[in-house]
C-alpha cells in the first residue's frame, strides 16, 4: 500500500472529503496551496499530521495547511521501528511518553482507522552489574510516575521471550531487564494515514511535493513561507521538519542545538512467529521485534558521522547483525530482506525541544532523535496546544529552547543510549 490508498475495509468506498474525481478512493484531499492560513506546519510526518489533527479537533483551528516536500510520513515516519513505550527515567521524559501511550492506547477508535497497535510489552536487557542498577532504578522512578514497569530475572526475561539465549556462560550474559506490558509496536503508515485523514476531514489542507525554501520575518515576526509552488502567507508556522529541523529554522536565523545523523534499520524475510515481545539491549547494542507480517525489525545506533543521508555505513549493519545473534541464536539462518535508513536530529541531553522560538508566532517541534514515533499522539497534542495559546503544555514545558542557556537539561542519554 502507498501513501493515500485506503486500507482494504475501504476499497471501494468513497472517502469523505476526497474530491479528486480521478482519485475516488484516495483517504485525504490532495489540496493546491491557499495564499494564506491561520497555521502553517512545516512537515508531513507523523508529528505534523498529529499536530494538524488536534489544532482542529481541540483547538477548532481548521485553516492549516501541512507542507511537505515529498509524499505525507515519507521521511522518518516510514523508516522507524515502530516502538511505542514511556519507560523513560526523568519525570519529565515520563510525563510527555506516557500521555502519548495513553492516547495510543484508544487511538484507533478516535481516529476510526486501524493502527494495528499491538501491546505486546517492551524488555530492555542488563548485562553488568551496573546495568542492573540503572535498571531498577529506572523501574522504581516509573512506578513513582504512575508507568508500569518490573523487574525480571533471567528465568522471568526467559518466561516473556523463550527466544532469548541467558546462558551465564556468554560473553555478554542476561543478568535481568526491565519489563514494561503495555508498551508494543504499532503500524506506522496506518498511523500517519489516520491522521492525515482524520485531520483532512476537519478540513485541514495537506499539500505534498511543497518544499519550504525560506520564512518570511518581518519586525520580529513570522510572516509566511517560500516554498516551490510559491510564497504562503501564514498567522504562525510551526516547525516539524525531524533532521531538517536546523535547516528550516536557520531560514528565520534561529539556530537549533541539533546534529543530524543516519539512523539505519533492516527486516529479515518472512518467518513464523517466533517473538511474542519486543526487545532491546544497550550492550550489545540492538533492538528486534517481529512485524505483524513475520518479518524480524531490526535497528542499531546511529552512525556517527553527521549527514543528510539516507543511508548509511556497513559496519553498523554488520555489528547490529553480531548484536542479534548474540541475542537470539535461533536467527543465525535467517536472511536480511532489506535495509533501510532516516534523518534523526539530536541534542546535546538527547531529548527534545517543543515551543516557542526568539521569533514570534514560530514554533518548534525537533530533536526526538531515535525516540519520535512513540510521542506522536503526545507531542502533537502538546504542540498543538503551544501553537493554538501561544503557550506551551505543561508536559512540553520542560522541553524549551532556552533550557540549553539556563542549564535546566532533561539528560535521557541513558534511556536514549540505544537508538529505538
């Protein structure tokens, strides 16, 4: 299925909204560029299409217009790993991923689409005394913030997923992990098609093959956009652009605190299934769930060099191959489908900056680095709440630009340590 086809459920039906007369079936109108919008969202993945839905369905604000400069979520929103959790360590990071899985957890139903969203628990492995210590730790502060979280013990990790080796004579042997059940995996174009749909049906415009190529700021303020199919006059832009974010805000002179890196991802072939659960490990540094196909999602860390690129080195894919089967010898046989990579911004405490910006009426939205899909429902509630007042929630609030002046950090390179 392509971006726009209608799931099987509706073939044939003709989608509210959908007035293109050679396209019946298409799940969002594909709308020519208005001169002017209350709100302008630079970014058609999942974070701008969830933004658009809930400026118009909390806020009532339906003169939006989602620019994207190829098709809707076909940047990092179609080459993530889909794993939705809120085990995070800071109370901060805590607050914003667990409202998000509380959203995702009747997301279905409110977007009237299927997101084939699985709650099948997420284990993050320990291998040294030191993890083991970080983990408990991290479980006792998500039960102080209301997030379901457990110790396991290698018998128990062996209980939640048979597949893993916790032989002690390995070289990196399974001493633990922490377990959290309602966390999963989702399908993520079926979710980026919900809510384009969802939030086309409110009548929110989305406008695809539109690069921005400037912002227009006048005394302080934005103004508008530059784009390819021509110049859009806008009340406030609100910026959801992932590992672009620092070239599109450095068009109004806002410099972001970002580096942006490949971050690369495989699937095997299709296999029976076999891996009930998803898991992560930090040591050996790689992360595995099975899609509801069959195929094995793998992913690793991400390359350090900073680049654009889509893609990225050998060596990672070789080493997350080693980290795997460590992990799970039963895969030694199976074969690797296809690879593929994404842009991920990243700060300097890894989590990431949601508000206001030194220009007035633009908004930012940037530096999820490893971690955006699972925030977002959270985040585009959030941001849409902080682009309609002009003010931020408070589970974003924690997340300002200014943090990185006054210091106030919400350092998450421990939950973040590996890609995810």
């Amino acid at each position: 299925m392509s971006p726009g086809t209608p799931s099987p459920e509706t073939q044939g039906r003709r989608t509210p909204g959908a007035d293109l007369p050679d396209h019946p079936d298409r799940l969002w109108r594909s709308a020519e560029p208005k001169r002017a919008y209350d709100v302008v969202i630079v970014g058609g993945g999942g974070h701008g299409l969830a933004t658009a839905y809930y400026l118009a369905k909390n806020h009532g604000i339906t003169d939006v217009a989602v620019l994207e400069r190829g098709w809707l979520a076909g940047g990092n929103m179609a080459r993530n790993t889909t794993i939705i959790r809120s085990n995070y360590l800071w109370d901060e990071s805590a607050g914003i991923y667990e409202h998000a899985l509380k959203l995702w957890e009747g997301l279905e139903e409110d977007l009237g689409y299927p997101l084939l969203f699985s709650q099948r628990g997420v284990l993050n492995l320990a291998h040294s005394l030191q993890d083991v210590r970080d983990s408990v730790r991290r479980v006792n502060a998500n039960r102080l913030n209301g997030v379901d979280a457990e110790w396991l013990t290698p018998e128990q990790v062996k209980e939640v997923c048979p597949i893993v080796d916790v032989s002690p004579d390995v070289r990196y042997p399974v001493l633990g992990g922490t377990y959290q059940p309602r966390a999963g995996i989702a399908k993520h174009d079926y979710v980026a098609w919900g809510f384009a749909k969802a939030a086309a049906d409110l009548g929110v415009d989305m406008i695809e093959h539109c690069e921005v190529t400037g912002l227009d700021v006048r005394d302080g303020r934005v103004t508008g956009v530059q784009t390819t199919r021509g110049p859009i006059a806008a009340g406030k832009v609100a910026l959801a652009a992932a590992g672009h974010s620092s070239v599109v805000a450095g068009y109004a002179g806002v410099s972001l605190p970002l580096q942006s890196h490949p971050l690369q991802a495989l699937v095997s072939e299709l296999l029976e299934p076999v891996h009930p659960t998803v898991v992560m490990s930090n040591a050996v540094h790689v992360y595995v769930s099975q899609a509801h196909k069959g195929e094995l999602v793998m992913g690793a860390g991400i390359d350090a060099a900073n680049s654009y690129r889509r893609r990225g080195a050998f060596h990672i894919i070789e080493r997350q191959m080693s980290a795997a089967l460590e992990l799970f010898p039963v895969f030694a046989r199976a074969h690797v489908l296809r690879t593929w990579g994404g842009v991920v911004d990243v700060t300097p405490d890894a989590s990431p900056v949601v508000g206001l910006t030194p220009v007035e009426d633009l908004y930012v939205n940037c530096g999820w680095g490893t971690g955006g899909f699972k925030a977002t429902p959270g985040v585009g509630w959030c941001y849409a709440h902080t682009v309609a007042t002009g003010e931020p929630h408070p589970l974003n609030a924690p997340f300002s630009l200014d943090r990185f002046t006054t210091g106030k950090l919400v350092d998450e390179h421990g939950a973040a340590a590996v890609a995810h």
